[in-house]
C-alpha cells in the first residue's frame, strides 16, 4: 500500500449517538484485529466489516475509504495516549520533580503497553498514511502538558523550560517506540516504566537547578 497522501482521510461523519459509538467502536476494534490477523496490506473493509459484525454500507456511513478508517484508529489512539499523559501532569502540579517524572512516565508507558498489540500495528499504519499533521499537533500538545508541569516544579527551575520539555518527551517517546517496533524481551517489558523513569529524570536532573 503506497503512503497515502491525497487519499481522504476525513470521516463521513461522527457517532453522536449511543447506538452509534458503540459500531464506531466495534469497527475500530475489528479494524485492529484484523491488522493484527491479516496484516496491513490484506486489511480490507470487507474484512473489517465482517469481524466487527456489521455491513460495509454502515462501515461507509462514516469512513469513505479503507485510508480514512486507518486514520481515525490511528488518530484514536493518539489522543488517548495523550489525554493519560495530560491526566497524570495535571495530578502532580505543584509537586517534587522525581514525583512529576515518575507520574508521567508511568502514565505514558502504561498507555503504550497495555494494549501493546495495537501499539505495534498502528506503528505500521502510520508509516503507510500522510500522518504527519497528526503526529505534529500530538507532539504540540505534548509539549505544552509537559512544560506546564515541569513549570510548577517546587524543587528546581530550568533555564531553557521549552528544550527541557521537548527533551523529555523525546526521551519517552523514541526509546519507547524502539522497545515496541523490536519486539524487546519480557524482562525489558517489566522493567521499562523504572528505567525510563530513570533515563528522564537523570537529563532533567542535570538540566535544571534547584530552587533556592
């Protein structure tokens, strides 16, 4: 499947009902299944349709195309990531660095492990879609999580806050994505939450300074 860049990725329309959210749901989740199952390039709409146990005409009511349905499951995914991430900063404003570090960490890598078999499928579904304006306003909206609480530190300070936020993010989030692409042992899996904590907080460490 070649990358996607003048497909339209836009949906049809929103579930703005009950009834509605609950086939969105079951499309997004047959969509993954059948990612997981057939692969990408053998995903097909039929295919979708039929495990999420609705017709293709329903499918259309909201996606237009097999691009657009990818998209909004990719997109799906991201903002949830992002709103665990932004929900564990909010509850440790004001508080200790190491307290800010190991909430955030911990928050992001349960989002991207929990359901790591979705993680690893929409890694190749990005690669395949013009998902780069996504991805930039998810990191947008990272970054300013990430500054604002790393603002109300109540133990240090940081003379560059922007580079110090765009640096711990990076930090969550390549060696995240490499531990989930390569497929990393169960040992690592167990371990990894401590030591990225371990990995963000020693940068942020050296990088800040303490607050008279």
């Amino acid at each position: 499947m070649a990358k996607s860049k003048d497909a339209n990725l836009s949906p049809r329309k929103k579930p703005r009902q009950a009834r509605s959210q609950v086939t969105v749901d079951a499309i997004f989740e047959a969509t993954i299944q059948v990612l997981l199952v057939e692969g990408l390039q053998r995903l097909t709409t039929i295919r979708v349709a039929e495990r999420a146990g609705t017709s293709v005409g329903t499918l259309y009511q909201y996606y237009p195309n097999k691009q657009a349905l990818l998209f909004a499951v990719l997109q799906r995914h991201v903002g949830e990531v992002g709103e665990h991430v932004r929900r564990a900063a909010e509850s440790v404003h004001g508080r200790p660095l190491t307290a800010i570090v190991s909430a955030v960490v911990r928050a992001f890598v349960q989002a991207k492990t929990d359901r790591i078999d979705e993680a690893r499928a929409l890694y190749s579904v990005a690669g395949e879609l013009d998902s780069r304006r996504l991805v930039e306003e998810s990191e947008e909206r990272g970054l300013a999580v990430l500054t604002a609480v790393l603002r109300t530190s109540t133990d240090v300070q940081f003379d560059d806050l922007p580079t110090a936020a765009y640096m711990f993010m990076a930090a969550m989030i390549g060696p995240t994505t490499y531990m989930i692409e390569g497929g990393a042992p169960p040992s690592i899996m167990r371990a990894w939450s401590g030591q990225l904590e371990s990995l963000c907080l020693g940068y942020l460490e050296r990088a800040a300074y303490a607050i008279p």
